[in-house]
C-alpha cells in the first residue's frame, strides 16, 4: 500500500506580508488582524508556476520521474493554510484533490491542523471553530459522507482498505477554547481518554490486520536526544501504549513539528512505527536551520501475510533551488527501511557464506539474495556492517539514503 504525504504546507497569499507590525496578533490573543510569524511558509497562492509553487510542482515532478503508479492514498497531516484563511485553506484543499487527480490516486484524505482551526473567537462567531473545514468543497477530510459523520462527531474515522485501516485521529478538537490553556492546546493537540478507548475498540474489532494513524500534533517526543521539548499530547503516551497493546501493527504519521524523524516508540514487540513528517514549505523554527529540509514523503509497505507484520520503505524528496530531488543527508536521506523479518545474525551469515565462497554481492544481487536488505533502517546497516566486520570479515559498502550494497570478502 503506497501513501503520499504531504504535511505542513501553511501557504498564504501575499496579502498577509504587507499587514503591518501592529495589526498583526499572536496565537492567543484574540485581536483582529493577521499574523504570519517566523514559521510562516513558502508557497504563496498568487504564485502558480512550479518553480514558485513547490505544491504545483509535486505531481509534475512525480509523473517526469514516473514515480505516479500505484499510489493508494494521497494523505495531508494539517496546516494546509498558515493561520486559518477561509480563502487559502479552499484553494489548497481543492489543489490537493487537483493533485490526486493527475495523480489517478482515487483517495484522498487529510486530518486537521492547527493552523486548519479557527484559533481566535473573532473568526467563528457563526460557527464553531472547525467550520470552515466542514463547509470545504470537496468535502474535508474524506469524499464518504459517514466517515465524515465519524471524523467531525467522534474525533476519529477509520478508512479500511483490505487487510489495513487508516485511522484518521482529529487532535486539534479543543482548539478554540478560550480558557488558560488555549496556547497550550493550540500547540499541543488534545487527545481525551474516550477517544483513546474508541480508537481501541475499532482497531481490535476490525478485520484489518495492520493500521496507519494519521494525525497533526505529535504523541510522544519527536527524536529521543535531540527533541528536548515537551510540546507533545499530553495522554501522547497512552495513545501509543493502547496502539501497542491491540497486537496489530501500527505505523503513525504525524505532522505539525517540522522536524523529519523515523523510529519506533519503544523497544518492546510490537511497538509502534512513528515517522515525523517534514513540512512542505514552512519556514524552520529558531534553532532547527542546521536540520531542516522542506520535503515530501511517499510511504510504501506490505503486510506479511504469514507474520502479520508490515514492511516497506519511505522515500523523500527535498526542495533545493526550485526542484524537486531525491532527499540528501540532511534529516531524512531519499530511502529508508523499517521491517526486516530476519535477524541481523542471520543476514550477515547470508551474506558472509555466498561472498566467502567467491561469490559477488552487489547491485540488484545483493537483494535477490537477501531480500530484507530492502528493511534496514540506518540504525540496521550500521549495525549489520559492523557485524559482518567483525565475525566474518566482509566488508560491506551501503551508500546511505539510495539503498546500495556491495559486499566484499576482506582479502579479496
Ligand atoms: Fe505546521
């Protein structure tokens, strides 16, 4: 099943740039008047070109390359629209579908951002704050009018797609409120314990074998050392211990950081996938220049029907320069893995035994041979090169982010 993602777009037309200093306000004030901040992004309607406008150039990119086929979801993660404007946020939603379109991917769905929310009370005296995602056309976040129902009643909607469902998790349902939390909410997302018991019950209740989770506000921290923070959900942790629990596979994406990571929740069985997505094109929060690249992501993986465990790939893409390219070192390099089904041990001892018996290791052979190569995370090919070192002198070469190995016996 293969997901195209794009997060954290935050466009904006160029009118917003020449609001003055003192009409702007800050998330939580409730002045009138716009506010484009230090994290405002790059794409800006007026600009519809594809060398201005990186969302346009996507699907073009996508089709040159002929990377288009087969692609089952296209998914945004939140904040289409930098601060909620009625007009940006329709234009992005329909570009969106537009995308889908030329892309022939026959689902599209997103979850709601906290830009996505009307976040000042000014905005949405005739509605509640989520109104203007509820009057988007093409309806937001599904085309099916009852998961729809679902999605805006319970905070949830579960799309299921043959052996996997997609979760689709609203975090951003308590944005509005204007009590002493607002700021906190905005920034952090809310997941209730009801919501957690009825994701659980529709997970361990359906057919599906695996699930994705899509939402905007990240659960837990986004990388274990270098997220230093504690702008994550709040019930974050129980969310993911519940995932963990069902006993099915689950891989959660989610946006609204801007900080591309991938890992796994915890090293238990069955923990859960966790990548962070990059945002499209907002600008890189103080501090996080030195990692950050604007990206998107295409998600591919396949559920073992044998295991019931799930395994594939996500490939980046970078911005640089007005283009599109294969995603470099800088955060997220263009592939990584997630899911081999052998050890590491047993890898190695593959490997070692075809190259010590004169055999060559490389290229599209090397995967022939030992077809979980394609499942190393970066984690894993450090590993597996130092294994393979170590306990049978082979040397292996990988050329980290395109997924190349060769591997050598020491003395040849
Ligand atoms: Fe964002």
């Amino acid at each position: 099943m293969k997901f195209l993602i794009i997060s954290d777009i935050h466009a904006m037309s160029k009118d917003l740039l020449n609001l003055t200093e003192s009409s702007q306000s800050k998330p939580g004030s409730s002045s009138i008047g716009g506010y484009n901040g230090s994290t405002r992004g790059s794409v800006y309607i007026e600009d519809r070109t594809t060398k201005a406008n990186r969302l346009l150039a996507v699907p073009e990119y996508l089709i040159d390359a002929g990377l288009n086929q087969d692609i089952d979801f296209l998914i945004c993660l939140g904040d289409m629209a930098h601060q909620c404007k009625r007009g940006v946020l329709q234009l992005i939603w329909q570009q969106l579908n537009d995308i889908a379109n030329d892309l022939s991917i026959s689902n599209i769905c997103a979850v709601s951002g906290n830009h996505d929310v009307a976040s000042h009370e000014v905005d949405f005296q005739n509605g509640s704050p989520d109104s203007i995602l509820k009057n988007l056309r093409p309806p937001f976040p599904m085309a099916d009018p009852e998961l729809r129902r679902d999605y805006h009643g319970n905070q949830f909607a579960v799309i299921e797609e043959g052996d996997v469902g997609l979760v689709l998790v609203d975090t951003t349902s308590l944005i509005g409120y204007q009590g002493q939390r607002k700021a906190d909410l905005w920034n952090k997302g809310f997941i209730s314990n009801e919501l957690i018991s009825g994701i659980r019950a529709s997970i361990t209740s359906s057919d599906c074998s695996a699930f994705v989770i899509a939402m905007h506000h990240h659960p837990t921290r986004v990388h274990k050392l270098q997220d230093v923070e504690t702008d994550y959900i709040e019930n974050g942790d129980n969310f993911l211990t519940m995932l963990q629990d069902t006993g099915k596979p689950c891989f959660l994406l989610h946006g609204h950081k801007h900080f591309v990571n991938f890992r796994r929740y915890n090293e238990r069985q069955n923990s859960p996938w966790i990548f962070s997505a990059s945002s499209l094109a907002a600008t890189p929060y103080p501090g996080m220049q030195e990692r950050y690249k604007c990206q998107f992501h295409i998600l591919d993986f396949a559920l073992n029907p044998n295991t019931k465990e799930i395994s594939g790939q996500i490939a980046s893409w970078d911005w640089v320069a007005g283009q599109w390219e294969k995603a470099g070192s800088t955060g997220m390099t263009h592939l990584i893995g997630f899911g081999r089904q052998s050890s590491l041990k047993d890898m190695a001892e593959k490997i070692s035994s075809v190259v010590s018996e004169g055999g060559t290791l490389r290229g599209k052979g090397a995967f022939d041979e030992v077809p979980d190569l394609r499942y190393l995370t970066q984690d894993d090919i450090f590993d597996l090169q130092k294994l393979l070192k170590e306990t049978h002198s082979v040397e292996m070469i990988a050329s980290h982010g395109v997924q190349k190995f060769a591997f050598y016996a020491e003395d040849d």
